[in-house]
C-alpha cells in the first residue's frame, strides 16, 4: 500500500521486477513500454544504452519487402515494410523512413544482426572505384561507415559487370570484434584491344580498422574464371568456395590473422542436376543444377547447403557439415535432421538460426526446415523430414530480406 492508503501506480513497480516483464516480451512490446510512465521509459532507455544487459525476447525474424527501387536519392532516405509470417493474419509493420548520413546512391541492401548493410560501387572522375558500405540500425538509429575499399582504376577498363559478396563474423556490429569480408568480382571490357576479363578481390576490415587489408588469392591455371562465390567465416578462418563446380565440395581456408591458406582435402559431393561440359548453356546450367551456399551455425561450424531449382522453381535443399579428420582431411557429412534449427535464405544468401526459445504457430513449430524467399513466384518452406514444400507464404513485394530488428 502507498502513503495514504493508496496502491501503488505502474511507475512504483520495482526496476527489478519490470526488468524482468521487459524481458518476456518481444522488441515491438518492449519498445511501447516507453510510453507508460517517466520510470517505464526510463527503464527501457538505461536497457538499450546498456546493450544487453536487459535483452527483450527472442522471436522469429521478419520478412522485410524492399522497395521496387533500391537506389536512394539525396537527400538519402530508406523505408521498407516488415510481414510478420508466423501470424495467422496479416500483420506488417513500417520501418520510418531512414535519413541516412551518407552521400552515394544505393544498388544492394543487405541485414545482419539487426543492422541494414547499404552497399555502393563509386567510381570518382579519374575512373578509380571504391566500395563503399554503411551500417545503419532503424531501431536505435545508431550508424557507421567502413573505410573506403579501393578495386581498379585506368581508363582502358570499362567494366560491364560487378557483383559484391559480403560475409560477416558472428560478433555485434556495434563491437570492436565485428569483422566485414568483401568478395568483388568485376567483368571488364578491354579497350582498345576488345575482349572481356574476369578480376576478383578478397579483402577484411574490423570496424576499429582505418583500412582494408587484402586477402591473396591463390593462383592456379585449372581454377574456373570464377575463383570463389560462397564464404563463411568462422573464428577468424574465411571458407571459401566456388559455387557452381559439378561433384563440388573443394574448399579454401584463409587464415585471417596471418595470410596463410590451405586448401582442404575432401571428397566431392555428387551434385543433382549434372555437371557443367564444354559446350553447355550456361544459363540452362545454373537454373536446372544444385547450386551451393556455405554458411556458418553459430560459432560452432560451417554448413554447405545445396539449392535445386527446377525452371526457376526451388524443388529442394541438401544439408552438409564440415568435419575434420585431422591436418588438411575433412569430409562433408550430409545432415538429414536440423532439430531445432531452421535455414532462412533470401537473394543475398542463407543463414541458420534456433528457434527453441521462439513460440511459433504450431504448423511452423519444430525447425528443421528452410523458409525461402528468392522472388516473388519462389518462395515457400520446405521440409526436411518428408522432403514437403508448402507455398503458404502470402506476402507481397518482388524482394525480400530477412531482417531481425535490434535494440544494439
């Protein structure tokens, strides 16, 4: 009872107690805790400044819709709409729209832990290129930018094609641990003496980092004109692979810490779909064959996932894992149950995640499965226990990223 025989309002619960309700509840709830009282707001503010020290509750990610257009006029603004899949109805929510601090358009849009990954290839005057990334979190609206990454320079390169992987260590991006590794990989047209050749750079920057480092590149006269694709970093060794070799299952691994590499010892996966010959329509190849993503569960290991499609249809994944068999031997073994683990892979890539502390519906309860959503006519959840593909998912857009808002 208060001072004169009153109860107690909602500002009087004790910050331990309301702590433990901020806990319990998912970032959307936990973020209108702020407009109860002062003290809630209070609260809630200390658990944000505080990173981590009051968490709110795990839940499934969202499937962000992309705008059609994904170059940002100056001044530069972002808004994006949020489906929350696991509802029964449709429920959505928007992103404010995003001042963002960075003066280039915008080609790609990528997330990690929470924070959108803006990425741009410039190119200034005298023809030198540089990629340039920003990290911006919508939520707590916190941003940073990586040092520039110089890639070519000359007015005799025209280049007609340029396409940017990026991987990611697991540490928060807000840390001094978080490491970037960029892949670029540039087609050009020769000038002058005509002809088109294959360039590729691998490079990592720590957010502390006031430039690039370069990653070697092993050289070798059998390599395919695409030397890597797939990457997964994994306690400062970057996993390197080229996606779409038939039999495939070679991998490289970089020595972050001290620009050594060695190339693994395996046997090669039988790949469905068939293998790619002299001769052979490259297009018809990479839409009909088992295409390969490396990723990485947690902290613990690097997975292959192979993706069938079928006219541009996914029809199903494998999984594999990476075990070591001692000095440079490690074999891939096929993993036909994922427990409590589901893959969510969208156009820039795959990840894993748990969901043993996340309440699901019950038809999406249980993990093992892959959410994907490629393209607006291919996406859907397929089942590893019965090899089942359902096509439920109801969204609309023509481009989506999964996308786990974050206080930090």
């Amino acid at each position: 009872m208060a001072r004169g025989g009153g109860t107690n309002g909602w500002s009087d619960i004790q910050r331990e107690l309301l702590e433990e309700i901020l806990r319990k509840l998912t970032l959307v709830d936990f973020l209108k805790c702020r407009r109860v009282c002062r003290s809630w707001r209070r609260t809630v503010d200390d658990a944000v400044a505080t990173k981590g020290t009051c968490p709110h509750a795990s839940q499934f990610p969202f499937l962000m819709l992309l705008p059609s257009n994904l170059f940002i006029n100056k001044p530069a603004t972002f808004s994006a709409t949020l489906s929350d899949i696991t509802q029964e109805e449709d429920t959505s929510y928007t992103i404010p729209t995003q001042k963002c601090n960075f003066d280039f358009d915008v080609f790609r849009v990528l997330s990690v832990q929470g924070w959108l990954v803006f990425q741009k290839i410039y190119c200034n005057k005298n023809q030198n290129h540089a990629l340039l990334l920003l990290f911006s979190n919508p939520v707590s609206g916190e941003e940073f930018e990586l040092p520039h990454l110089p890639l070519f320079s000359g007015q005799d390169l025209s280049p007609v094609h340029t396409s940017v992987k990026l991987v990611f260590s697991s540490a928060p991006p807000y840390s001094s641990d978080f490491l970037v590794v960029a892949c670029v990989t540039v087609t050009f047209q020769l000038r002058g003496e005509g002809g088109y050749r294959w360039m590729q750079q691998l490079a990592f920057c720590k957010v502390t980092d006031k430039s690039w480092t370069l990653i070697p590149i092993p050289t070798d006269d059998e390599s395919p004109p695409f030397p890597f694709h797939e990457f997964a970093v994994l306690d400062w060794k970057l996993y390197a692979m080229n996606m779409f070799l038939s039999q495939s299952g070679s991998v490289t691994v970089f020595n972050l810490r001290d620009s050594t590499f060695v190339k693994l010892e395996q046997e090669p996966i039988q790949k469905q779909g068939g293998a790619f010959v002299e001769g052979m329509d490259w297009s018809e190849f990479i839409v009909n064959t088992e295409t390969c993503m490396l990723t990485r569960d947690g902290d613990h290991e690097i997975l292959l996932v192979l993706h069938r499609k079928r006219s541009n249809e996914t029809i199903g994944f494998r999984v594999f894992k990476l075990e070591n068999m001692g000095d440079t031997r490690t074999r891939w073994i096929e993993v036909g149950d994922l427990g409590d683990r589901v893959l969510l892979m969208d156009y820039t890539g795959i990840q894993v995640i748990s969901i043993k502390e996340i309440n699901l519906p019950e038809k999406l309860n249980g993990g093992n499965c892959v959410f994907f959503c490629i393209t607006k006519v291919d996406l859907g959840v397929f089942f590893f226990k019965d090899k089942r593909i359902t096509r439920s998912l109801q969204v609309g857009g023509s481009r989506f990223l999964w996308f786990m808002p974050s206080l930090w």
